[in-house]
C-alpha cells in the first residue's frame, strides 16, 4: 500500500546551523512527507538508533561543518550493523568536489550543495529507487 | 509476512518492532496482528500526556524517562504531531526535545495525526500491544497539541496527565465540560513563572467542585528542574484504569471507535453493500432500526 515517504532529518556532530535543514524540513511536509526531526548536536550512534526506531524510508544529514568525511562514513557503518542497508543517505551542505565523488562511492544516495532548489530535493525523493545491489 | 515479523519480535528484533508499529499505522494486518497480540496480559502503565501545543509535553516526557529508566523499567514513548490535511504531509518534531539515547530499553516512535481524530493517530491500541509483548512496562503516549474536546486518549491510557501552563484562561475556562474531566492528575508546568499559584489554585477550585475524584495537581518546572520526581511517584500510585473493572464503559467506548472506523473504511471504498442499506434507507424503504442492524452485520462481515 501507498504510505507517506518517511524521512528523518538530522544534524551530525558540533554544527550549529540549522536554517538550512529547517527549510528543507518544511519543504518535504508540504509535499506530504512525514519528516522526523532530530535537531542538531546528534551523535552517529542516536541518529542511527533514530532511523531505525522510527522505521525511516530515508536519512538526511545536513553538515556545514567540514566534519563530512568523519561523520557520514561514521553513520554508514553503524546503519550496516543496525541491518538499516535498506534505508537511502542523502547529504547536504558544504562539501567540497572532491568529496562527492567519494561519499558517493561508499553509499550515500544523493549530495546537495548550496543553491539547490528545494523542488530538485522534494523531485529526487519522489522519483522510486532501484533497489541497491 | 506479519507472522514472520512476529517471529522475529519475540525473538527480540528491534527492527521488526520498527516495522510492526508502521504498519499498524498504516492500518495493514491489523486483524492479524491483534489475534497474535491477544495472549499477551496488559502489562504495561500506559501514562498519557496531553494539553495544547507548546506547554511542554515532549521535554517533560524526555525529563521523566531516565526517571523510569532509573527504576529499571523499559519505556516507550509514541508521540503524535499532526497531518497536514492539505497535503498528507507532517512534520514530526517530539523526539529531539526528548533527548537522544541509544539505551536498548527506550524505544521512541514519532506518529502523524489525522485532524479530527482525536489529537491522536490512529490503531494506538495495536502498538501498546506490540510494546507489551517484548516487556515495555511504562509507555508515554503524546497527544498533538489538544484542544478543549480532545478526550479520547481516555481510551487508551491507565493515567491521563493534562498538562497547563501559568496564565492560560479565568476561573470560568476550568468548569467547561471536556478535557479538565479525563484528566487524572493535572500539571502545571513551567511553574517557575509568576503566576503558577494561581493557575493551579482556580484549577484545584474547579476539580473540589467534583470531590467524588480525586485529581492532584502538581507544579512542574523543568527550567528549574523540580517536580518530576514527585510527578512520577504519583503517576505510579494510580491504579491501572484498563485493568481495573471500572474500565467496562470503555468497552463500548472502543466499540463505538470501531464501529466508525470500519464505516468510514467501508465508505471511502463505496462497498456496495453499504451504498446499496443507505440508499433503501434513504429511500425509506428500511426502517432505521433494521438498517442500523444491517449496518452492524455489513461492517462486522467487511474486510477492515
């Protein structure tokens, strides 16, 4: 059956900023996604322990900070032991070029840099995912 | 599919409990669900928190869960945010004011409500269920922010904890009929502001007026950091309403919850057999006694 998309958003490690994760948040309910916020200060471990409980179709981690190349390889290992493989990563923020390509390499589904629309993100989510290898 | 999520829940998977709640939610195997689930005592203290938005149910409920925890007890909490009814969509923001805890005895789960159904979502009863068969012994269910009328969480709970802020109404506002009733213990919280005696004084003023029930009135103040203790002794010294024999009027309450469900269900599919009794009833052709006992056995036969 048909359910609303279900997406936790969340704010890893000491980054503070969260206007941007805020607006993406209220740009997902009004497309009539169930958004889960998790707010900011979140360690791995939580965020993880979040997206399980909480049954999540997908992962939005928001990071401004320049901690992504600790933290995201973080949160994706502990969703492979937690047995969450299922659930898509999505990033957005500052990260750099170079980076891309690697987080993409390890599984995140989709990055976001600055001057996204928030069309694009609500349109990437909706589109149906293949089924990862 | 749901018997294998079973399997795996007894054998203490987190992920399949996850799993079992979203498609309670969802209203999937509900029949299923709730035959497996029967066997099971109503073991848990199921405490519910209500009052309007922003008077601090979700941080007073992340203040007592490590109070719980601390008594050895495993807790859940199911905590309902609305839904939009223009675009389905919600926007669930209880959990991060609860605190982040990866402790493997709270399991939090944040849930959309439909408006008009009560400030809360719908097939609660299934989820307690759930909790109660891996051995949650206190579970906190969070109305959306609610209004005056907003009783039904009655239903669900064995302790109803209206929550109250200082400077919300008259006198006159505490003898209206509704939530002020269903409540079992009635906190005001924030009580480091100025005018919390007084508040709490015209509250009490009201509930004396119905000395049948004896309804506490506690100061909370989580700024300051006091009362929660004390909220929690006295949420443990209440007796449990869903085991008690008092409980049989919610039988038909539950019953009548039901019965609109299976309508509404019946009717947003256009079942045949229903359009076809409203039409002769309509038409007059049935009696509305006969038609209302027709309705009874079409819903009772219908596919939830």
């Amino acid at each position: 059956m048909d359910h609303p998309i279900r997406i936790v958003l969340a704010k890893v490690g000491l980054d503070g900023h969260d206007r941007g994760i805020k607006v993406v948040a209220r740009a997902l309910r009004d497309a009539g996604m169930h958004v889960i916020y998790a707010g900011l200060w979140q360690t791995p471990e939580a965020v993880v322990r979040t997206l399980a409980d909480e049954d999540a179709d997908w992962l939005g981690l928001s990071l401004l900070s320049g901690a992504h190349m600790t933290l995201v390889p973080r949160v994706l290992e502990l969703m492979k032991q937690a047995n969450l493989d299922n659930v898509g990563i999505m990033v957005g923020g500052i990260i750099p070029e170079a980076d891309i390509a690697k987080l993409t390499a390890m599984g995140v589904a989709k990055i976001f840099g600055p001057g996204t629309s928030l069309d694009e993100i609500v349109g990437f989510l909706k589109t149906p995912r293949e089924p990862k290898p | 599919m749901i018997a294998a999520l079973l399997d795996r829940l007894r054998q203490g998977d987190r992920n399949a409990l996850a799993r079992l709640i979203s498609l309670a939610a969802q209203g999937e195997g509900l029949a299923e669900l709730q035959a497996s689930l029967a066997a099971n005592p109503r073991s848990a203290r199921v405490v519910a928190f209500t009052g309007s938005g922003g008077v601090g149910k979700s941080t007073l409920i992340g203040k007592l869960i490590p109070l719980v925890r601390s008594q050895g007890h495993k807790v859940a909490v199911l905590a309902c945010d609305p839904q939009s009814p223009l675009s389905g969509g919600a926007l669930l923001g209880d959990r991060f004011r609860m605190g982040s805890s990866t402790d493997d005895g709270v399991f939090i789960r944040s849930l959309a409500a439909q408006s008009g159904h009560g400030a809360l979502a719908d097939h609660l009863d299934v989820m307690i269920r759930l909790f109660e068969t891996v051995g949650f012994e206190v579970i906190f269910l969070e109305t959306v922010g609610a209004g005056q009328g907003d009783v039904e969480v009655r239903r669900f709970s064995d302790v109803v904890v209206l929550m109250l802020q200082p400077e919300t109404g008259d006198d006159v506002q505490w003898e209206k009929a509704g939530i002020l009733e269903c409540a079992d213990i009635v906190v005001v919280h924030k009580a480091d502001l100025p005018t919390t005696e007084q508040t709490a004084a015209q509250v009490r003023a009201a509930l004396d007026l119905s000395p049948a029930r004896h309804v506490p009135v506690l100061r909370v103040s989580t700024k300051a950091n006091t009362g929660h203790a004390e909220l929690w002794q006295t949420i443990h010294a209440l007796p449990l309403r869903r085991q008690h024999a008092t409980a049989a009027s919610l039988l038909l309450e539950s019953a009548i919850a039901w019965f609109k469900e299976r309508y509404q269900a019946a009717e947003s599919r256009h079942d045949a057999e229903l359009v076809k009794l409203i039409e002769a009833w309509q038409r007059g052709e049935t009696p509305t006694e006969i038609a209302a006992q027709s309705l009874l056995n079409t819903l009772t036969r219908a596919k939830p």
